[in-house]
C-alpha cells in the first residue's frame, strides 16, 4: 500500500499464486480499503497489481475439498469487497495491465473507474473447470452488454482490452507505457473536486440505478437540493459568479 497526495494505491502482489484472491489477500486488501476512509485528505483509491496476471480470480487449491460453509465464506467475503466498494466515500480505480480472470475481473468490474493497458485481458473460465462464474457474473452483467457477457461466461473466452471496451467493461484503454499517465490524469481530475460533492454523488448514482425512472428522478430533484446546501456548492456557484478557481473545503 502507498499513499501520495491523497491517492492510495493497493497492489495485489503473490505472483506465485497469480495475485489469487485467496482468503489471506482478500483479508488484506480488504483492510486496506476501508482503513482511514473518512479522512478527507483521501481522494482516491487505485488497485493495481504486479506481474503480467492481475488476478486469475479464487484460489481454487482453497476451494478444493474444503466444507460448503468454508467456501460460501470465501465468495461472502468477496462480495463485501464489492458492496464496500460501492460504499466508499471516493473513487476506487482499477489499473490493470494484465490478465484479470474470474473474480479478478469481478472486482475490476466492481470498480467506479477501470482503466486497461492494451496488453491486458480479461476473461471468466470458470466453467472450463467445472466452475461456472456466478458471482462473477453478477458484476460483469451489470456493466457490459448481455451478449458479450454471456459470452465470457458461457465460453471461458478471453476479451481484449479494446473489446472490453467495446463491450462496457473498461473505462478507458492505453499504451501500456501510458499507463500511469493515465491514472496521474483521472486522480487529478478528482481531486480538483470537492470530496463531498463527490461522495454524495458516487452515492446516489449506485442508490438509483435500481430505481424505476420516475422514482429516481424524483430521488435525484431530493439530492440536487441536498446537495445545494453544502458549503462547497455555494463556493463552487460564487467562485464560477466570481469566475475565479473555487477553494473547497471538504463539506
């Protein structure tokens, strides 16, 4: 784990498992995301991965032979990661240059912002294993297209970073030597805003998206005047009045 600038990035780092999502590393990564995530000096979060695998997904030696508690235990665990994910009061980028399998491309997916070097893949091979990818499943058909979804799941066929980009999946792809230029440019981004706003925002896209439409516009009309009321939304309105860069204060 690093920190820098209010950016925290997360790497997953057992290249003798390929990164797998073994209990242990999800413990880990699991601690780190939450750790200090009310300070308001943290702007972003990156996961990020070392080796040429981002995460082949489930340690399936773990899986094998062990009780039914024990292994609804490990996909529990990875399903809080998920919804905490979605819970956290910043961005949590995914940066991946390499392949992202199984649960691994489930918690790319889980991610705000995904970017891909162009070297990357991505793919679910469950059921080449016996394993048919649910619960990843579950991420990848709420960002992509049913098609290529079903696809990935139903073939164990990899995608390309182009054509998960195509598909929904990835945010963005770049040179791999761009790579980090890429995520420099998006935290900046972020950070030029004020946290609150970001964080009552990122809250109410995931609150809505299960919403009949009538229901969420009506819902959204309730934050926009919520949000009105933050300090920083005044600033931000008088500082745009004032046509000069607006100084945030974080509430």
């Amino acid at each position: 784990v690093s920190n820098n600038a209010g950016v925290r990035e997360i790497t997953l780092c057992h290249q003798s498992t390929r990164n797998s999502l073994s209990m242990a590393m999800m413990d880990a990564l699991h601690k780190d995301l939450l750790k200090d995530c009310g300070n308001t000096e943290l702007r972003a979060i990156v996961l990020s991965a070392e080796g040429k695998i981002w995460s082949a997904g489930h340690n399936l030696k773990e899986l094998q032979g062990k009780k039914s508690s024990f292994c609804n235990d490990v996909f529990q665990k990875i399903t809080d990661i998920i919804l905490d994910i979605q819970k956290m009061p910043v961005p949590v980028i995914a940066k991946v240059n390499g392949l992202a399998a199984a649960a691994g491309c489930q918690l790319v997916a889980s991610c705000d912002i995904i970017v891909a070097s162009d070297k990357s893949t991505f793919s679910t091979p469950g059921a080449s294993v016996g394993v048919f990818c649910n619960t990843p499943g579950v991420a990848i058909g709420r960002v992509m297209s049913r098609p290529k979804s079903a696809y990935m799941l139903m073939t164990g066929m990899p995608l390309s970073s182009q054509e998960a980009y195509v598909a929904g999946l990835v945010t963005k792809v770049v040179p791999e030597k761009d790579l980090d230029k890429a995520i420099d440019e998006i935290t900046c981004a972020i950070k030029a805003k004020s946290r609150a706003v970001i964080c009552l925002g990122k809250e109410f896209y995931y609150e809505q998206l299960n919403m009949p439409i009538k229901d969420a516009y009506e819902s959204a009309q309730k934050k926009m005047v919520e949000n009105l009321q933050l300090d920083d939304c005044k600033e931000g309105l008088t500082s745009f009045i004032e046509k000069r860069p607006p100084v945030w204060k974080h509430t």
